[in-house]
C-alpha cells in the first residue's frame, strides 16, 4: 500500500506557461507535481523527432530540441493537446 495519492494518468491543467530559455530549450510550467509529470509521461510517450531530452522538476518540463528539426511552437501545441487544452 503506498501513502503518496495516485497521480493522474493524463495531465489536466488549463493553465500551462511555455518559457523560451534559449534556441533549442523551451521550459514549460505546470500547477503541480502531479501535472508536471503527467505532462512528462504523454510527451515522453509521443516521441517527437527532434526532442533531445526532457527534464522534469516540480513544477517544470525543460525540452531540448533540435530547432533544425522542430520548433517551439510545435512543442506547444502538442503540449496543449496532450494537456486536454
């Protein structure tokens, strides 16, 4: 039996901030803990090309990308879309 709540399979923010850090990196804010990693799992799970890596905090998703191969926008959409926005 574990103490921790079980966390939601698919994120359900209606609030996400999308935070440009530099060409290639797109860092993502999120309400909780919850949502953030949820958010992580289903863009994880879509494997977008030209997605290097992507950091998890409490709140955070930092992407880097390949901007040759992807933009910042098109993580934003597929991010809103996963997040049921």
């Amino acid at each position: 039996m574990s103490l921790l709540p079980a966390l939601p399979t698919e994120p359900t923010s209606a609030s996400l901030r999308f935070l440009p850090m530099r060409d290639g990196a797109l860092m993502i804010e999120l309400a909780d803990l919850a949502e953030t990693l949820a958010l992580f799992d289903a863009l994880q799970a879509t494997n977008l090309p030209g997605i290097l890596e992507i950091i998890p905090a409490a709140r955070t998703l930092l992407l880097r990308f390949d901007p040759s191969l992807l933009r910042a926008s098109d993580i934003e959409r597929e991010a809103c879309a996963r997040a049921g926005q």
